[in-house]
C-alpha cells in the first residue's frame, strides 16, 4: 500500500479548503454541466425521449445549485 503523506502532518492535513469555497466551486461544475447539457438537448432535439430525460436532469441540477446558494447567502445580523 502506498500512502502520500505529503499533505499531511500528525495525521491531519496541512491545507484544508473551506466548505465556502467547495461549494462553490461544485456550484460552478453544476453551472457547467447544465450549459452541456443545454448543448445536448440542441444535439438530440428530435428524440423526445431524450430531451425529456435531460430536462428533468437539468430541473434536478437547477434545484441543488438553488439550494446551495441559498445556503452560501450572507446574512446581516443587523436585519434579523
């Protein structure tokens, strides 16, 4: 077994990214996949079969990118 203890110190890993920033960037990748998927409902836009199932994947992505922002919004203490 090989073990890459590069990154790591007493067991714990040296860089450590936020969960902000994880968020986002699976926020862009979302973002990203919606737009292919857009191209392919351009590809296949005479089998109805298949544009539906994209829809629905794209309707799925839309509602967990929502969800996402909505958990990275900023609240001000002052309005609450």
């Amino acid at each position: 077994m090989i073990s890459n203890n590069y990154y790591e110190s007493s067991g714990e890993a040296v860089f450590k990214e936020a969960n902000s920033t994880v968020l986002i960037q699976f926020s862009n990748e979302i973002s990203n996949a919606i737009t292919g998927l857009g191209n392919l409902k351009t590809t296949y836009s005479k089998d109805i079969t298949t544009l539906s199932s994209l829809e629905i994947i794209i309707e799925k992505l839309s509602l967990r990118m929502k969800k996402i922002q909505n958990i990275l919004k900023v609240i001000n203490k002052k309005d609450s």
